[in-house]
C-alpha cells in the first residue's frame, strides 16, 4: 500500500515517519520549493514528547531547545497569580520542551530523509486537488509558477496541508475562518534568563493584553542570553483580522504594554528587542462531522484547525500521525481504516477546539481579572485558592489528553 500525504509540515513528517515505523510505504508532497527553519517559538508538551521519544527524536529536541522547569500565571500589574511545575518536573516521563519551530521542523525533516530517503520527499508541489475510486485516490499538483505537474495515485491520501487545507475546501467548500477579534503578534529576542530562565510565562488577560513568554534557545550571545519567544494578544470588538502575510508593526500593539514594567521584566523592551515581528490572527474552523471521505482523510491542521492556545495543535497533530498509522498498519480493509482513525480523534479533538475558544489555560488569568475587577489586589489568596487554580489548571490537562494520570 502506498499513502501519498499532502503536506510536509510537522503533522505531515510525523506520520511519514509513523508510517515507516509501520512498514508502510509513503511519500510526502510539500508545496515549498525550499526547506527553511523559518517561524517562532513552539512549546512540545509531555504528550507530544512521548509520541517523538517513540520515534526515536528525543535526545535531538532536547539538544535543541530548553526544558520548561514551571509555568508561572501573573497579572498585567505584574501580581503573581499561580506556579506549577512542568514535564518531568512535575512526574512525567518525558520533559516539556520549548525550542524554534524550524528546528522542531529541521529534526523532523532530516529524520524523514534518513529513513524514508530523499526521493520520498516531493518539493514544490501544491495539491490542487484529489480524484478517486474504489481502488484508489489521485492527487493533482501545481508548482509554484502555476505549471500543472504530473498527477500521484496512491491507494490512501492524507491531507495534511494545514488551516488552508485545498483538500478540506473540496469536501468543505463554503467553509470559512473563524475570527473572534483576538490578534496576536510573534517575535523572538535575545534577553538574559527571566525568573528560572526555564519558566513558561503568562502575563495578563486577553480582554486588556496578555503575553506569552518563554525561551527556547540557551547562550545565543555567548554572554548567558536566551532566544526568549513572546507573543502578544488582544481581543478588540470589530478590529479587522491581522494579516500572517505581512510583517508586524509595533505601533498597532506596543502601546497595550508600555506600561507593563516589573521588578522582573521590562516587557516593552523585550518586544523592542526583536529583530522582526509577525503578525496573526486568532483563528480556526468550526469543528466538523467527518474528515474521511473514502481513500482520504484529514490530519493536524487540516482536521482541526484551533486556536494557538495550550501549545496543542502541533501535539494533535502529532497524535494524529501515531494513530492513523497504526490504524493502516494493520488494515485488511483501507476505507475501514481511516474511518477507525476518524473515530477515535475527531471527537477528542473537537472537544479541545471548542476549550480553546472558552477555556484554555490562561483562563486562570481571566477568571483572577474578573475576581478583582481587573485591578491589583492585595494578596491572590484573597480573591481564589491555589487548590481551586491548580483544579483549573488540570482540567485543561484533561481535556487536552496530557493529565499526569493519563501519561501511560
């Protein structure tokens, strides 16, 4: 059996490796022309380090990026909300990584040429769209002039080409982005260590400006500075949708946290530091009823597109990955397979789109602005227990599928 997935991004590297793991033949088609380690920051949760440690990709990841020690809540006065430990620190078998995306994606890659072989890997081919029957599905291309190339039949496809899947717009075609006001904007800065110098930080809420903050490269300079990876959030009634085509400017979201200087961070001068910003809106999709339409199905980002929050959809996607290949790797019937797959992810992964949107992690941030009427207070005892906080804090866990109880 051969898998032709489409998309060479993180979901789709992953199950091209998952499958070699199966025996299963496949080949991977990227629209890029070229592999570059371009993006931000991203955070490898203990369930998605537990999916790469079984490919064999831990000790490379962690040699790549920094190990969360906590994750630590504040105000945007910053009042110290909450503390908890991560990854092995907190009992899990594997750790909570923080590193540059193109390097999540570089290791990913590279293990893909090495085991699969070069030729497996197609570059500039965008799908165009897929074609199938009974016996098998054909996917069609163009490169990146526009020029037809010669169409790939496989007996599975897999669309793993992300948000903007062209495979998910044939199946959904009057399907549109999701957009609630919420803009974010990306960038990476060399800052000495903050707090641990391995702390995950959330500051704020998304009603009055919230960050994230973490590093994710140790002694970038020489001198013990940190690449640190922040992003900056807001939610504005009608603002028009940030284009993730065009770089950031700092005058449309400095001005939120010109303000926010603390004994432990001068937060405008972190963004400052940035040698360039993006910029992105908050998006997804509505979740949907099916993602498998015979011989193709839907992965990652293409499946389930959600919000950025909780730093899960590379995990999913990855799970998606694990669990599709096994589901093929011990097929007698193919179509039966992927609808097995569809069944066992699409109703987790609904439900974790839907607590992104209401619910994610910082929701302990906006839950404590409401308690206080989004001043300072005196104490954080005063208006919520730490019990009632970490509660908050592992519900999210739950949901998401990385409970400490349900590590194995």
């Amino acid at each position: 059996m051969k898998v032709a997935i489409i998309g060479g991004g993180i979901g789709g590297l992953a199950l091209a490796l998952s499958l070699h793991r199966q025996g299963q033949a496949c080949e991977v088609y990227e629209a890029v022309a070229e592999v570059r380690e371009i993006g931000v920051g991203i955070t490898l949760l203990p369930h998605a380090m537990r999916e790469l440690a079984a490919l064999g990709l831990q000790p490379q990841l962690e040699a790549a990026g920094i190990e969360n020690l906590e994750s630590v809540f504040f105000n945007r006065f910053g009042q110290f909300i909450f503390r908890e430990a991560r990854g092995r620190h907190a009992g899990y078998d594997t750790p909570e990584i923080g590193l540059h995306r193109g390097k999540l994606h570089r290791v990913l890659y590279d293990a893909v040429l090495e085991r699969l072989g070069a030729d497996r890997v197609h570059l500039d081919h965008r799908c165009v769209g897929v074609d199938q029957d009974e016996r098998g599905a054909t996917a069609r291309f163009q490169d990146a002039s526009g020029r037809a190339l010669a169409p790939v039949s496989a007996e599975v496809v897999v669309a793993c080409d992300g948000v903007n899947s062209a495979v998910r717009r044939q199946f959904y075609p009057g399907e549109g982005l999701a957009f609630a006001g919420i803009n974010t904007w990306r960038g990476v800065t060399v800052h000495k260590p903050i707090l641990s110098g391995k702390s995950y930080l959330r500051i704020g809420s998304i009603e009055t400006g919230k960050m994230v903050i973490y590093p994710i490269a140790d002694n970038v300079d020489g001198q013990g500075g940190q690449l640190v990876n922040w992003v900056a959030e807001i939610r504005r009634e009608g603002a028009p949708k940030n284009d993730w085509n065009k770089p950031g400017n700092l005058d449309d979201f400095l001005g939120i946290f010109q303000d926010w200087r603390f004994d432990w961070l001068d937060v405008p001068a972190l963004i400052r530091g940035a040698a360039s910003i993006f910029e992105y809106p908050m998006v997804d999709k509505d979740p949907v009823s099916r993602w498998t339409f015979g011989r193709v199905t839907l992965l990652g980002d293409a499946a389930h597109p959600m919000y950025p929050r909780g730093s899960n959809g590379s995990a999913q996607a990855i799970i998606d990955a694990r669990t599709l290949a096994e589901q093929l790797g011990s097929a007698a019937d193919v179509p039966a397979a992927l609808l097995a797959y569809e069944k066992l992810r699409l109703p987790v992964t609904s439900r974790i789109v839907e607590t992104n949107r209401t619910v994610p992690p910082d929701f302990i941030n906006t839950r404590v602005d409401e308690l206080s009427g989004g001043q300072p207070f005196r104490h954080i005892d005063d208006l919520i227990s730490q019990e009632e906080l970490r509660r908050m804090s592992d519900e999210y866990k739950h949901i998401a599928g990385f409970a400490l109880k349900a590590k194995a």
